[in-house]
C-alpha cells in the first residue's frame, strides 16, 4: 500500500492524505478525519517508505515508488467541485517491472 499526499498549493489551503488499498484505490481524508478535500490546486506525492522501530526489531519498509513521485515530485492537479473527481497514476515500482495503478475517486 502507498501513501498518497495532497498539499494545497493556495497560502492557507488544506491538505489530505490517504492510503491506497490492494487494487490501488485511495479516498482522501482531511487532518481532523473528514473524507473528501476541498476543491483547488494541489501538488501529489505517493510514497510506501515507512520508518521501522530498531526497538522492536521492525526494519525500514524501503520506498518503492520512484522519486519523480515523492521526494523530487512535480505532480499537480485540480480538484473541483464536482462529484468526478478521479486521477490516475500510472507508476513503474522501482524494484519490480509491475504497475501499480492508484486511482482516486472522490
């Protein structure tokens, strides 16, 4: 699963993130938990990176998803006020020849 950011590009606008399920759907919520976002230009980051607990034994979960997608994305989109909202990214994983194919459905 991937973790997919949406952060306003507006002074004061919003942010939201969801996660991807197994078919690499994903619903945005709002911080305070809200589903859904509001409606204007955002810059999209997905990234599966998860920080381990040395504590606990649990190791990194190392990042799968090119760069061009998170830590160097220039990916941005429009989110308007109609019920259709819905972006496709079709990304190659970096250490595997599949697709993984997230799509978003307001």
């Amino acid at each position: 699963n991937a973790e997919v950011l949406f952060e306003s590009l507006e002074k004061n606008g919003f942010s939201a993130m969801g996660i991807t399920d197994s078919n690499g759907i994903f619903n945005l919520k709002l911080a305070d938990g809200v589903l859904g976002i509001v409606p204007g230009n955002y810059h999209v980051s997905i990234t599966t990176f998860k920080r381990g607990d040395p504590k606990e034994g649990i190791p990194d979960t190392p990042e799968i998803i090119p760069v061009e997608y998170n830590e160097r994305s220039n990916v941005e989109v429009t989110v308007t006020s109609e019920d259709n909202n819905q972006f496709n990214f079709e990304i190659e994983k970096q250490k595997q020849n599949s697709k993984t194919n997230s799509k978003w459905r307001k």
